[in-house]
C-alpha cells in the first residue's frame, strides 16, 4: 500500500498544471460514485497534489461543491426553449420588382439580368434580398439592384424574397414573366430598323 501511494503521489505532482486540473476534474466526476475522500497536499518541492489516498492520519478531506449537472438538449427541440426566449415579431415588408417588367423582352444583353425592387419599409438589419430566377437563388445581397449573370435565352420568372438574417421570410414579390433574347440575322429584334 506504501509503495502504491508514492506512486500515485509521485505521478501527480509530476504532472503540469493543465492535467492537474484534468486529473481534479475526473476525481471530482468519478470519484463520489465510488464514495471516496480526495486529499490535498503540498509534497517537498512546493507541487499541490490531489489524491484518494489519506496522506497522514491527522489529513482532513477537501470539501468539494456538489457539481451542477445540466441535461442535454436536442438543437430544434421545441420543449428547450424557455419562455424568455421571444422569437422575432413577425413582420411583413412589400417587395415589388420594378425592373424586369411583367412580360418585357430584353434584347442582347450578353446573357444578363438586370433586376431591381423597391420595398414598402427601409431594409431591417442583417436582412438580405434572395433573387430567385426560374425558382433558383441566384443571388443574396442586401442590394435592390442587381446584374445576374448567365440567364440564357427563353422564357423566365423572377421572384425576390426579403429574407431576415435567420432565415425567416419577412415578404415576397409577385412572380414577373420576362423573355431573355439574342438578337441574330434570323431573328432580329423587333421594332428596330
């Protein structure tokens, strides 16, 4: 028993200050189911040592506070949120797109859209505007005017979300129909000489 304590004493007090409190802390989490005493000492060389085995027979036990055990939460449980906690009021801003317009043509513009909304309200903080062509974000900025690169020819729709920066939808435009063309010796545009 003897030699078993100097060998537990000499570990610890070898150990730096980092797996000192390591070693505390597994004592202090395993060591109450076991029912155990832990005894702090200062051996010759001034080092503090934590053990479970009684130094001398004079050794009192240190006093540990119960420690405070908090059951875990689910993220997106519903029943952990505390009645505190107050979501966000919702809030609903008009979008309206102002440029394209509802079944306009646009003509050899090197495969891009140049969009543009007005809200109904001044742009909440950190909220962010989702351009959404053919029901595809194409761009997130909190710019009311945008330049979306790459919407080939054809027939299209836009649709432009207010987004608050949690995600949440605060308003929506109505979806506007436009037709992206390129101009070619086949098929020029139409009311140009």
């Amino acid at each position: 028993m003897g030699y078993q304590r100097m060998s537990t004493t000499m570990a610890l007090s070898k150990l730096n200050a980092v797996h000192r409190f390591a070693a505390l802390v597994l004592c202090l989490v395993a060591l109450p189911l076991a029912a155990q005493n832990i005894y702090k000492t200062v051996d010759k060389d001034g080092n503090t040592v934590f053990t479970d085995q009684k130094p001398s027979e004079d050794a009192e036990p240190l006093r540990l506070r119960e420690l405070t055990v908090v059951e875990p939460v689910q993220i997106g449980d519903p029943q952990a949120i505390t009645q505190n906690s107050a979501s966000p009021p919702d809030v609903s801003i008009p979008v309206q797109i102002t440029s394209p317009t509802s079944e306009e043509t646009i003509w050899n513009t090197a495969y891009r859209l140049d969009a543009s909304v007005e809200l109904g309200a001044p742009l909440p903080s950190g909220a962010r505007l989702a351009y959404l062509v053919d029901g595809t974000e194409r761009a997130l900025t909190p710019d009311q005017s945008v330049s979306i690169e790459e919407v080939w020819r054809g027939e299209h729709q836009l649709q432009v979300e207010l987004r608050a920066r949690d995600g949440r939808v605060l308003g929506s435009s109505e979806p506007v129909r436009f037709y992206m063309r390129q101009a070619t010796a086949l098929n020029p545009p139409r009311g140009r000489g």
